[in-house]
C-alpha cells in the first residue's frame, strides 16, 4: 500500500471518528441540556426534530452532490457544517436559546448527512482499491468516537462543567480533526462512477427486492444505534431513576459494546458467514432491548445494554458491503442504503420522543425491538457472496 492510500485511510478513520466523538458529546449531556432549556420529554423531540430536518436535506442532497462533484468536497462540506452545528449548540445552552439549539441541530444534521454518505461511498471505493476489509473498522472508529466522547462528558457532567464549555473545547477538537483529514481525500471518487450512468440507472434500484431487503436490515440496526444515541441517557434516568452520571455511564457501555462488536467483526464474519453474523447480532439487540424495556432493575437494564450495543454493531457496515455486491452501479446501490440508515438513525429517534411524551421512553422502545426481531428474518439478504477470488475481502465488510 503506497503512503497516499495509506494517508488516505487514516483520514478516512478520523472522518468517521469526528462525527462520533461530536454525537455522544451532545447525548451525554442531554439530560442537563433539556433542563438548562427547561424542556419536556416531548419538547425534546420537537427540539431533535431540527436534527431530523437537517439530516433529512443533508441526505436527499447527498447522492446527486457526489455524484455530480465527488466524494471530497461533499464530505468537506458536510464536515464544516458539523464544525460550525457544535459552535452553535455551545452558543445555545450557553444563553439557553431553544432556537438557536435547534438551528444548531439542524446544521448537525445537514452535514451529518450529507457528509457520512459520501464518506461510505469513498470507503468502499478504498475497500475495493485495496482488496481489504476495512468497513466494519471504519464504523469501529464512529463507535470510538462515541466511547471517547462519552467518557469525556461523563467526566465534565461528574465535574460540573458547563455544557457550553464542554462543546466548545469539542469543537476545537473537531476544527483540528477536520484540517487534518479532508487534505487526503482525493478528488473525483464516486463523480466518474456517477458519469458512466449512475443516476440512469438509480431509480430502477427501487425494483431490487434483495437491495430492498439489505435496505431493511440496515434501517432495523441504524434506528436502534440511533435510538440508544439519542435517548439512552433518558431513558435510564428517567425510565429507570439513575441519575445523570450513571446515565451517561450506561450510554459509555453501549457505545463501548459497539466498538467492541465493529473491531471483532473482520474475525466474526470470516468465522461464521454475513448471514448467522446478521442474524445473532439481530437477536442479540432484541434479547437487550427486551431487557431494557421489561426489567424493573436498573443493574439489569444497564447491563442489558451491552447485548443491545453488540447487536446493532455490524448490521450498518456489513450491509453496506453487501449492497455493492448485488448489482452494477456500486456506487448508487451503496448511496442508497447508507441513505436508508442514516434517514432511520436520525430521523426515527426524534419520533421516539413523541411516542415517549405520551406512554413513556420504555414502551416506545418496543417500535425499535420490532424492526430489530424483523431484521433477523431478513439476515439472509446480505449473503451476496460471489464466486470470484476478488470477493473475498468482500465476504466480512
């Protein structure tokens, strides 16, 4: 591997790093956001939904953007709108303003994604330049941003440290992240795909019943990272009375199972095959999920958490690797699914919160635990292996 490939890989790792480490530092400190805001549990969602609609812009624009310009300044974008989303979310519960909050969130949104798109479809690209398996170790590094920035916010909560100056010292982190990274990103990846008939062929990817059903695993798996994301925290104080700290402790637990899940999965998959990988995995997050939502013991609940963590670990990024192989067009079938995840893991926690204001964070988990128990069913669908010694490194992405 030359130094620009393997430069490039190391952005790519920080890349994915960045927008876990920016996630898990505002989740950790929900709960004393929401009441320096004084927010409900139903405002909270409405305030979440600025993410929804960032997220939801972000990504319809995502696909034709590289398609038309490339993966590099697509992702540059999408990395300085998340920059600038943390500056504002400082500014907001420094004054306690829900607008600017919410506009803050939005702009997170916006490049969250936007961004996270065109850097899976650049992570594939390398993957297939490379002949090895690098998607479950690049959602890994997202997984050890959440683990870095969840351990940093349970020390600033343990600490007292005003939420404002703790995103304000993140967005510094993310400013250095973000120069260092983008440099490496090489112009053009995803743009000559796109030229060879990319967005003729896209709308005829609706009619692929085995994309569809790769599609639906990945939106199962995403809305239960998604959820824990956004609402472990709460769910744990206020459905299971913890306090703040050892909420942010549970969520440092599931974001550490997670990690754990995505830098095993190379030697998992290899192992055991992308279908009994898929499966358990979906099997697990409903065993924790159930857990979660039926114990009355908060020790169990939070140690629940860790099979909800491991089950939704590999789902996103084996899915992605098996939607490229289902068809010509790699780039668009890949665009597409990440479009469906990352829509169900920004846009259906938001919903959460309003079924929660009506019957409780702990019910509305029970949406989650149904998409999940459909994806094990449905764990076949990423068995795209081919017959060619070039799928190899494909066969554990």
């Amino acid at each position: 591997m030359d130094l620009a490939t393997r430069r490039r890989r190391q952005a790519l790792f920080l890349l994915f790093f960045l927008p876990g480490i920016a996630l898990s530092s505002w989740v950790t400190r929900t709960p004393d956001i929401r009441d320096r805001l004084e927010a409900s549990t139903g405002e909270m969602g409405w305030i979440l939904f600025g993410l929804s609609l960032g997220s939801m812009a972000g990504i319809l624009c995502s696909g034709r953007l590289t398609s038309r310009f490339g993966t590099r300044p697509v992702i540059a974008v999408g990395t300085a709108l998340l920059v600038a989303a943390l500056a504002m979310l400082s500014g907001g519960t420094l004054l306690s303003s829900v607008p600017l909050v919410v506009a803050g969130l939005f702009t997170f949104g916006m490049g969250v994604g936007a961004g996270e798109v065109a850097v899976n479809v650049d992570a594939t690209d390398i993957e297939r330049a490379t002949g090895r398996t690098t998607m479950p170790m690049l959602h890994g590094c997202f997984s050890l941003g959440t683990v870095a920035g969840a351990g940093a916010g349970i020390a600033a909560t343990a600490a007292r440290l005003p939420v404002h100056w703790h995103l304000a010292a993140v967005t510094v982190i993310a400013v250095v992240l973000m120069l260092y990274a983008v440099r490496a990103i090489p112009a053009g990846t995803g743009r000559a795909a796109a030229q060879d008939g990319g967005p003729r062929e896209r709308p005829k990817l609706w009619k692929d019943a085995k994309l569809l059903m790769i599609g639906a695993i990945v939106l199962a798996m995403a809305l239960a990272e998604g959820a824990a994301n956004d609402w472990l925290p709460l769910l744990m104080v206020d459905g299971h009375g913890v306090d703040a700290a050892s909420g942010s402790l549970v969520y440092t637990g599931f974001a550490a199972a997670m990690t754990i899940g995505r830098f095993c999965g190379t030697y998992v998959l290899d192992r055991f095959g992308r279908t009994l990988v898929v499966r358990a995995s979906a099997v697990s997050g409903a065993v924790g999920l159930l857990l979660v939502i039926f114990s009355d013991s908060a020790v169990l609940a939070g140690a629940a958490v860790l099979f909800w963590g491991l089950g939704a670990s590999l789902g996103f990024p084996v899915a992605l690797s098996a939607a490229g192989e289902t068809g010509p067009d790699e780039t668009a079938r890949v665009s597409l699914v990440a479009t469906i995840g990352y829509v169900a893991f920004l846009v259906g926690p938001p919903g959460l919160g309003f079924l929660g204001d009506h019957w409780g964070l702990r019910p509305a988990m029970l949406v989650v635990l149904a998409f999940v128990a459909c994806a094990a069913f449905l764990a076949s669908a990423v068995d795209t292996r081919r017959t060619t010694p070039a799928a190899v490194g494909g066969e554990a992405s």
